[in-house]
C-alpha cells in the first residue's frame, strides 16, 4: 500500500520527543502504524515513509498492514487517553515484561492531547490480550486482563470489554473509573452473547454500533443507551474463525482470520476489508466464503 520507516527509541523520554519532532514534519495520529517494544523495554514506532500520505490513512488500512517488525516485539493495539487524562492501554500481554510500557503508553497519550486526539488505533498483530489503566507513568498500573478482561473500548459513557473465557460484555462509567478504586471495581454485566462466548471486541464503537466476534458468529450490538442497555442489532452465525477488528465509516469491515479457542482468537492474520458502505454483518458470510475459496 505504501512504504513505511521504522523510528528507534531506546528511552520512554525519546517517544515523546521524537514524535513531537514528526508532528513538525506531517505526522498525525493516524499516521502511527504500529507501536511495538522488545524484551529490553526499547520502543519502536512506525510510520508512513512518506508524512504527506498521512491524511489519507484511515484505521482499516492500518488494520490490513503487515508489521515490518519480525522478531521478538511486542505490540501495541491501541492507546485511549480518559477524562481526567488517565490512561488505558490494549495490546500484546507480554508488554507488561519489558518494564517501560506504562511510561511509553503514557507518553504517547501525552502526544495525542497535543494533537486534540483522544486514541490511536494501530495495526492488527497475533498475540494473548492484555489491559492497562493508569492515572499516569508515576502511578500503579490496574492490569484488567487479570481481573478477565480484555479488549476494552470506550464509549460516550465508560469502557465496555469482554470477559476472557465467557459470552459475557462488561461495563464501567466514567464515574466510577474517576473513584479511588478507578477500574479495580465498579463493573456490570450489560451483555450475553448467544452465539458463545466473546473472543473479539471491534475496536472502536462508530455511529453506536460495535461488532463482537463470537464463538458461533458475528453480533452487532448498539451502545447508545449504556449504561443501562445494551441492545443486539443484526447478527450473522458462522464457525470459520473470522473476526471483525474495525470497519471504515462509510465503508467496508476490516476482517482478520483466526484459530479459535475458548479465550480468543489465536494466530490472528492482517486484517482484509470485506464488503462496502451499504452492507451490514448480515451479508459477511457470502463474503467471507469467497475469501475461502482457493
């Protein structure tokens, strides 16, 4: 799609500078295509080799790249930065061995406020899920993944994540993550699959509607009246392993292939854009099984 160049930082300190040095030079943040660290806790930051094509990226064409980063790296999937300018973090749970990811995912959200975003959304790699929340780098870190969960996404009213190993969405307002307990309590059930359980959160709600992967298919759910309800809007029942990361407004899914286990999908593949603006979930089977075909 187009080339990419691979930005080194030995230090928590250098992200954020360095980003700031490209911002001058075009980038943006929808321009960062990956974000991955090594055992050492060194950050690695990618983008377009060329700042001008910045502007016409958009989250699904970062969700279908390859990562140039082979080895042991561990990435990021996405960073949200929180009223109160708390933090929360998704990606590889390894990320937690290297040390300096709460500083760096700090960092980087310190860059979004400068740049008036709220997240960055980054490409799709395979690896165990993991959850952070933070107030900031010198505070302690809430790993959500060991309270079971995963794949959190924020919404108009709070954060809404899936429970490993269960058909099940749960859901905290931002009230309760602005008590002193922040995220460590305060979650509610809001909703049961019946397709199994959840082993994929879309990641980012768009236009109130979010895609769960499921053990037996696909479910779209509308989050509008959270926290109070959450309510199923179409639905489409499949067992291949396909799974939703994303979609393009006014456009087609980003798609990723998976094997599938009961805590999630493993071995997860770049994601591919499936369908057009006036498709819904329901015409993803027909779809999917051309993309199965040799």
């Amino acid at each position: 799609m187009f080339g990419t160049k691979v930005y080194h930082y030995r230090e928590p300190a250098g992200v954020i500078l360095g980003l700031r040095e490209l911002r001058k030079q075009g980038l943006t943040p929808r321009g960062i295509l990956f974000v991955a660290l090594d055992p050492r806790g060194e950050t690695y930051v990618v983008v377009p080799e060329d700042l001008d094509a910045v502007a016409n990226i958009k989250v699904g064409d970062k969700l279908s790249l390859v990562s140039p980063l082979e080895g042991r790296y561990f990435h990021l999937d996405a960073i949200h930065r929180l009223p109160g300018d708390t933090v929360m973090w998704n990606g590889d749970r390894r990320l937690a061995d290297t040390g300096s990811a709460p500083e760096v995912a700090c960092s980087i959200a310190q860059w979004l406020k400068g740049s008036s975003a709220k997240n960055v959304f980054l490409g799709c790699t395979s690896h165990v899920p993991g959850c952070w929340w933070t107030v900031d780098h010198l505070s302690p870190v809430v790993d959500l993944h060991a309270r079971g969960l995963v794949d959190c996404v924020v919404t108009t009213s709070g954060l809404l994540a899936r429970k490993i190993n269960e058909p099940t969405l749960y859901h905290i307002d931002f009230a309760s993550l602005a008590s002193p307990e922040g995220p460590r309590s305060g979650w509610s059930e809001v909703f049961k699959s019946e397709l199994g359980n959840v082993l994929l959160v879309e990641r980012r709600v768009l236009n109130y509607r979010l895609v769960l992967t499921c053990e037996r298919g696909l479910i779209e759910i509308d989050v509008s009246h959270l926290p109070d309800l959450v309510i199923e809007t179409a639905r489409a029942e499949l067992r291949s392993g396909f799974g939703v990361v994303g979609r393009i407004d006014r456009g087609g899914f980003a798609v990723t292939a998976g094997t599938i286990e009961p805590w999630g999908l493993a071995n997860l593949s770049p994601a591919v854009i499936v369908g057009g603006p006036n498709e819904s979930i329901a015409d993803l089977p027909g779809a999917l099984r051309s993309l199965e075909q040799p």
